[in-house]
C-alpha cells in the first residue's frame, strides 16, 4: 500500500477499536455496572455519602476535605489541559515554515491539510478535558455545600440526591480522562498512522484490564453494600417512630 494511503485506513481502525470498546463499557455499565471499577466505585461513593450525612456534626470536615481534594485534583487537570490547548496554538501558528524537519521521519501522509487535522484534534481533545473537569469542580463545589446539611427524617432521599450529584461530577471527572487518554495516540499520530494504531490496540488492552472489577473486588464491595443497606433500613425505622 502506498505510504500516503496509510493514514486513511489504520487511523479510522484504531479510532474504530477506541469507539467499539467504550460503546461496550457503556453498556457494561448500564447493565452490569457492578463489573466495572466505574459502577463499584458509584456504590463506594453511597456508602461514603451515607456515611458522612449520617452524623454531619461528626463527619462535616472530613467529607469537606475529602471534597476539596477531588477539586484541588480536578483543578489541577484542567490547567494542564488549557495550558497544553495554548502551547499547541502558540506551536503551531510558529511552526507553519518549519515542517521539513520533521517530515523527515513521518512514515504517511505529510500533506499540510493532514498536518493541520492532527493539531486540530490534539486542541479540541485538551480543550474536552477542560471542559469536563470544569464541570466535575462545579458538582463537587455543590456537594460540599449539600453534603454538610443537618440530618432529617427523610435522610435516604437527601443522601440519594447528594450522591447523584457526586457521581455526575465523578463522570466528568472520568470524561475528561478519557479525553486526555486519546490524546496520546493522536499525539503519536504526528509521526505516523502506525505507531497512532499499535497506541489505539495498546491502550484497549490496558483500559479493558483498568475499567473491569475481579470477583474478589465485586465480593467485597457487595458485602459492604449490604451491611450499610441494613443501617439504612434501620435509620428509616428510626425516623418513622420518632
């Protein structure tokens, strides 16, 4: 095949494989999310906002910093998505008569358009990351306030909805991982359609074995789940006799 025909068929493919596999975590996820480290980590987070509602005199400044740390982290993620974002622009509104150099060991397509829709999808991918994890410090940000109310008879209904808004954060939070994972085989992409798909089969092999839970894993978080389901149920007891 020829060299300049490369880019169109292993760079569609390992975006393909990419595509295929998160369609497939999704729907693992909605279906049985329990086999993820994503669902798991959605029932951790109940126990732990039952847990620190339960007693918000007790519980208030350890839930706030364990909140602030997820910001402080966030936070930390974004500036270096928008600082990225920034450096690409500056690079490439500098680099537009130094290309020569590095044409020299592209195997592929070393049209200026192509050149152009690399750097193109390297911002936008930074710029996602940006965008989720402002929004994961906007939903922390509102935890931290809900999290420390007074508790009241009706405390399931108001641990559900603090956990439902913790958990939105925690998938922006997981979005914009995602966006900073795919930026490394677009980043490889600069060099070549080969290394950009070997980074595309590589990084579905690692994610499968990161995002899915053993069954030691699932055990023991079911288990915990059921002991504090039976101290739900019987703080809703509680509340009803009083």
């Amino acid at each position: 095949m020829e060299e300049d025909k490369l880019d169109f068929l292993l760079v569609p493919i390992g975006l393909l494989l990419l595509a295929l596999y998160h369609v497939w975590l999704l729907y693992t996820i909605l279906k049985h999310p329990t086999t993820t480290v994503i669902g798991l980590n959605a029932e951790s987070r109940y126990q732990w906002v039952f847990a620190m509602m339960s007693d918000p005199l007790k519980n208030g400044v350890l839930a706030v910093q364990t909140i602030r740390n997820n910001i402080m982290a966030s936070t930390l993620l974004a500036t270096i998505a928008i600082t990225l974002s920034s450096l690409i622009s500056v690079f490439v509104s500098s680099s537009s008569d130094s290309g020569n150099a590095t044409s020299q060991i592209v195997y592929g397509n070393k049209s200026l358009f192509l050149s152009s829709i690399k750097y193109f999808s390297i911002l936008l991918c930074f710029l996602v990351a940006f965008l989720c994890n402002v929004q994961c410090i906007r939903y922390y940000a509102h935890v931290s306030f809900l999290i420390t109310l007074p508790s009241s008879i009706d405390i399931m209904e108001s641990v559900e909805y603090v956990v439902r808004n913790l958990n939105r954060g925690s998938y922006f939070w997981s979005l914009g991982l995602r966006a900073f994972y795919l930026s490394f085989p677009l980043l490889l992409w600069i060099f070549g359609p080969i290394p950009m798909f070997l980074c595309c089969c590589m990084m579905s092999f690692l994610l499968y074995f990161l995002d899915t839970a053993s069954s030691f894993t699932r055990q023991l978080h079911r288990r915990s789940f059921k002991e504090d389901m039976f101290k739900a149920g019987d703080l809703e007891a509680i509340g009803q006799l009083s």
